[in-house]
C-alpha cells in the first residue's frame, strides 16, 4: 500500500496516497453493469476503486475507496459484488493488499487487470421452489460455464439418520406438544416428520411396511432405525450404519423431484453430491453432502439440513426446540457430479476435503461472494454442542468415554445425559477450575477434545 510521508505522528496513521475524485465524472465511477449509481454510494471523496484484501483469508476483493480517518486508523470503502455495493470499514492494519485500479471497475477489467482475479457475475436462475415456512417463492441460480448450483434459503433442522432420531414411544404425540420440556420426548425429533404408519418416508421399513426397531447391538437399542436417501451398499436396510447419521455428519436436504432439473455445467445434481453452506449471519461455512431428499407429498421446502450442519453453522441444532433458522440467511451451494452416488457414505474428513476441491474448482468463496452477500470474515465451523442433563445421542456417548477415560464417570455408556453424567461433568469442572455448572460448553469441550 502506498503511503503520503512513512512517519506517524502520535496516534495518526499514514494517509493513503490515492487520486482524488472529480465529480464531473460521477456517472462513469459506475456503470451499468452495477445496480446502483455512483452518487448514491460516494460516501467521501475519493471514490476510485481498488483490489483489496482484509480478512485474513488470502482472498482479494474488488472495493471502491471512500473514506480515511487518520486518527481513528479507519478505512471505509464499499465492497462491489454483483448485487451492488456493501459498506465496510476496515481498521488500517487489517489492509495486507491494496492494488489500484482505476476510476471505474468496468475500465479495470477491460484493461485485463483483473485477468487473473476476475468473477463471473451474471447469475442465471433456473428455477424456483415455493417454501411453506418462509411463504415465499425461491429463485436458485447458476454460473455460466461453472458446476455449482445455489440458493439462499432457511435451515429447518433435520434428524433422519441420527440413531436416537425417532422411538415408538413417541406416536401420536403432537410436533408442538411439551416445548419447554425435552425430557417428554424420547426421540430427537418428532416422530410425526418421519410419516406415518403406513407411509414411514423416515424410517426404514420391511416389506410389509413395519418399521425396524434397533436390536441390543445396534447404537440406541429400542430406537427405530432411521433412514436417509444416501446408504451404503452392501449393508441390510435394518442396520442403523447404513444411513447418514444427522448428529454426527453435516447433510442439506433437497426437494423432489425439482432438484433433479438443476443443471449446471453440463451436470446434473445427484444423491451424494457435496456442497458448502454459509450462515450470512455470522460467517460459519460448513462443507456437507446432499444425503436425504424431501418427499412432494410432505409439502413445499427449500433450505433443510442435519443436526451436525446446523451446529457447524452456530446454529441451535435441536430439530424440536427452534433449532436452525427460519430467515432466508443461509447461502447452499451444490456442485453437481462431485459426489461417489447414492450407495456410498462418506466420513466427515472426506467430505471436508472433496468439498473444499470442488468450492476452490468453482472460484471459491470470492466467486460466491462476486454474486451473493457473503460475510468479509469466513471460518469453517465446528460442531460441539452444548449438552445438559435430559439430552441423548452420540455426543453424549463421546461426553461420557471421556469422562470414563478422566476416571470421573463409572458408569455405563449408554448416551443418556442423566444424574450420573451431570455429577461427573461438575467434577470435570471442578478439577479444571470452570464454572460448576453440570452443563457442558464450549469452554468444557475446549479441554475435553485435547
């Protein structure tokens, strides 16, 4: 970045030494090919445009300069993507690049200066979903010439697959019945969303139509066997292994049949294919794999993921409790073709991994965010829930093999957080000086994953 004098004085900070703006020029700082004009968005005086980078991730954007306090060390800009221009204000020692390109975007691409950087901006919409929960109709996008297929919708939370997702002990119970009492429930979810006798679209089922109940060998014995879209060949469809397991493995869920007319470059989304989800709302990302699908019959939705996604997100990631979110925040992004079909399972690494290929094989998030608002700052989350006394499930088997392990639980791993567990968890507190409280938190998991 280039600097007016290399001295400070005091707490000021080096001036940028950029040109000035001349407001005879006001229509060409922004052209046509942008939704809003430069007069609605000079903030200040300068108001040419920049290649940036700020966030710490590597990635550059494309800004146009609008302020510096001196004093205050900040610099305000307007980031372009191709919906038009975000207010930012960047603190200076954040800026790590900061090349000049000119008075307007249009002649900086012209000149091929972003030639190597450059986005596609022009999003095609190849259908649309009308959503039941948001009550509202859902365009979803592609790239000219790229795999990737998106749309930003809600994240209704999805348990299919989880072990502990459904128990007999729970029909005829109402969806809405006990919402502030958990312990009512013996499954993760309601078990009126996974159909109903006759019509199990959620569990899996003998020829006769007779859901599976979980032998004493299985996970969660006397849970049905839940199922999801995606199974692993070669397993018997009464072995809760065979399907993807909500709690542990971030999944979306798409709608059939529309998503089978989705095609981008060339490519058609499959069972098994991997994609990224975004929170915009506070710039979680998680890699996940398309493994279930949401039955016509069942009503309209759009924007549906596992327990684990909504966790990674930083969302709640309780199906019955207001887990997930019912605000159009959360960016998916599917890459058609990128997936090993719908008879293979694939581990939480693998996902990860074969994800993050195929998002830096679209134009990463850069290209993302060249077409959708997507957060400056982007981590990839990890899920660790938070658990209390009355949870159930997977984590808290983990929960309790490491307390066992820390020689602080004796008793069974059965993964019911029940008196002993929360006695154990206090005691784990304790000897590592963390606030008492029984209930297990980021801080508690912090130590306990070392």
């Amino acid at each position: 970045m280039e600097t007016s004098n290399n001295q400070f004085h005091g707490t000021r900070w080096p001036a940028l030494n950029v040109p000035q703006y001349d407001p005879q020029h006001t229509q060409k700082a922004a052209p046509d090919i942008f939704s809003l004009i430069a007069r609605e968005i000079c903030l200040g005086r300068l108001c040419h445009f920049y290649w940036a980078s700020y966030a710490n991730d590597g990635n550059y954007r494309l800004v146009q300069l609008c302020g510096f306090d001196g004093y205050a060390g900040m610099v305000y800009i307007n980031e372009v993507t191709g919906q038009g221009y975000m207010p930012v204000q960047i603190p200076y020692p954040y800026l790590s690049g900061f090349q000049y390109l000119g008075a307007t975007p249009y002649l900086a691409h012209r000149q091929g200066e972003l030639s190597e950087r450059s986005s596609v901006t022009t999003k095609e919409t190849i259908g649309y979903v009308y959503d039941d929960v948001l009550k509202q109709r859902i365009a979803v996008y592609r790239l000219p010439g790229k795999k990737g297929v998106f749309f930003s919708s809600k994240l209704h939370v999805d348990a299919d697959g989880a072990y502990w997702a459904y128990h007999p002990n729970d029909l005829g119970k109402k969806c809405n019945a006990y919402p502030n009492e958990p312990e009512k429930w013996m499954g993760l979810e309601c078990l009126a969303h996974a159909g109903s006798p006759g019509n199990w679209y959620g569990l899996a089922t003998d020829v006769h139509g007779r859901p599976y109940i979980q032998r004493n060998t299985d996970p969660a014995p006397g849970y049905y066997v839940s199922q999801t879209t995606l199974s692993e060949a070669g397993l018997e469809n009464r072995n809760p292994k065979k399907y993807v397991d909500a709690e542990t493995i971030p999944y979306f869920v798409l709608p059939a049949p529309a998503f089978k007319k989705w095609i981008a470059g060339g490519a058609k989304i499959n069972i098994g294919d991997l994609g990224v989800v975004i929170n915009q709302r506070n710039g979680k990302m998680a890699f996940a794999i398309f493994a279930d699908t949401w039955p016509q019959s069942a009503g309209n939705r759009l924007g549906e993921g596992s327990m684990a996604l909504a966790c990674a997100l930083g969302l709640g990631r309780d199906p019955k409790l207001h887990g997930g979110t019912e605000h159009a925040e959360i960016i998916y992004l599917i890459f058609p073709g990128s997936g090993k079909g719908p008879n293979t399972l694939r581990t939480l690494d693998e996902i990860n991994e074969a994800g993050s290929k195929a998002l830096e094989a679209w134009g990463g998030v850069e290209q993302l965010r060249a077409v959708v608002s997507v957060p400056a700052s982007i981590s990839l989350g990890k899920c660790q829930p938070t658990l209390r006394k009355g949870e159930k499930g997977e984590y808290v088997k983990k929960l309790q093999k490491s307390l066992q392990t820390a020689g602080l639980y004796p008793g069974e791993i059965h993964g019911y957080f029940e008196d002993q567990t929360e006695l154990a968890v206090k005691k784990f507190q304790r000897a590592n000086r963390l606030n008492e409280s029984g209930t297990v938190d980021q801080a508690s998991w912090d130590i306990l994953d070392r």
